[in-house]
C-alpha cells in the first residue's frame, strides 16, 4: 500500500519504516488536513484525587505503629 502526502512524495505506509523517520511522520501529520479538522477537548476531573489524603493517612498509622511500645511475646 502506498500513500501520497501534500508534498507528492510517496512512501510506504508501513509502521515499522516510518519507526526510522519519525520526524517525517510527524510533519507529515502537522500538514494532514483531515487530522487539523478534527475538533479536540481537554478533559479535567471535577474532584481531586484521594491519593495523597490516602497517602498522608497512611504516613500518620506508620507513626503511630513505630512510636508505640515494643511487646514482645514468645
């Protein structure tokens, strides 16, 4: 399968030969008409990730469990 890009020079569209030119992939998708017309939106969550509270919960019991008394059982 051969593709023609804007500039009129053809290449082979396999994925592991454009792997050895990456900088001509990506200028030929800077040109590509059909991809600039696509419409893009940026997705944000609407809370904050519990991870770091989770984190921080965790950091206070590791505390708790090194500043309490060994007790050693046999």
């Amino acid at each position: 399968m051969r593709l023609i890009s804007s500039a009129g020079n053809a290449f082979v569209a396999d994925p592991f030969a454009m792997l050895l030119d990456p900088e001509r992939v990506s200028r030929a998708v800077e040109r590509s008409e059909r991809l600039n017309r696509l419409h893009s939106r940026v997705y944000r969550p609407l809370d904050k990730p519990l991870i770091p509270k989770a984190i921080a919960g965790t950091a206070d019991f590791d505390r708790l469990v090194d500043d309490a008394p060994d007790s050693e059982e046999d």
